[in-house]
C-alpha cells in the first residue's frame, strides 16, 4: 500500500498537492513491481472529509490500524509494547475480522519484538493474511 511519498498530514495539503504525493508515489511503486497500490495508509492515521474524498476518487481504499502499540514512544521498552499487545488484543471473535495493529518496520525495536507479538497472537488464535484476505478489497491497480 501507498504511505505518501514523504509523509505530509494530508489534511493540510491543497487537492493538488494530495495528487502530487499519490502520484509521485504510484509512479515508483510501479516501477519496481509493475503495479499501483489501491490501499492507503495515510500519514499519521489522519483524515478527514476533504481527504477521503480526494483519495476515494483517486481509487484509494482508505486502511488504518485498529491497534497503536505506540512502539515509536516505547522505542527503548519492549515490555511495554508486549503488554499492550497481551492486554489489548483479546482472543478471535467470529463477528471481528480482527486487529490490524500499527507497527513500524523502520524501528529495530520493533522489528526485534514481531517474532515475539506474532506468538502472543497465535496463543490467542488468530492466523495472519494478507490485507486483502483482512479487508476484502484488491491491493493493486493496473
């Protein structure tokens, strides 16, 4: 999925600066893989009307966490985050398609703990998929 290609709070950004960040971004991603993202995550979690608006006809499927470890503040105390993890998390609900958990891949901190959150997880019986098989809509454009 597309994260914008340098992190702006969309909020604040002209309806063509919302294009210019989508766009720039596509044009990379598709020239590594061939493809455009169709999912956003957009910077911060924050939207709002306007924003929605602008990527929805952009052909964006807006996707956010339901779930904020907050690994960026607990960088440096791993319990913290597996507690977090081991409180918040309750067991798989029928009804639930379940937690989507905000992580970030450029913190070591993190990337140490996924091994860990992934047991945790397991233990309470979820399985792990892909965003599609989470959400039901395609990941990619043509």
């Amino acid at each position: 999925g597309s994260h914008t290609f340098d992190h702006p709070d969309l909020r604040s950004l002209s309806k063509e600066n919302i294009n210019i960040q989508m766009r720039k971004t596509d044009d990379v991603i598709r020239s590594i893989i061939g493809v455009r993202p169709r999912m956003i995550r957009p910077p911060y979690g924050y939207v709002n009307r306007k924003v929605i608006g602008i990527l929805r006809s952009l052909g964006y499927v807006i996707v956010n966490w339901n779930h904020d470890t907050n690994d960026w503040k607990f960088q440096d105390n791993y319990g913290n985050i597996v507690e977090y993890v081991q409180r918040e998390i309750s067991h798989p609900h029928s009804d639930t398609r379940g937690p989507i958990i905000l992580q970030h891949d450029s913190l070591e901190s993190s990337i140490k703990l996924q091994g860990v959150i992934i047991k945790i997880l397991r233990k309470k019986g979820y399985e792990f998929v892909n965003m599609y098989d989470c959400i039901g809509e395609e990941p990619y454009r043509r």
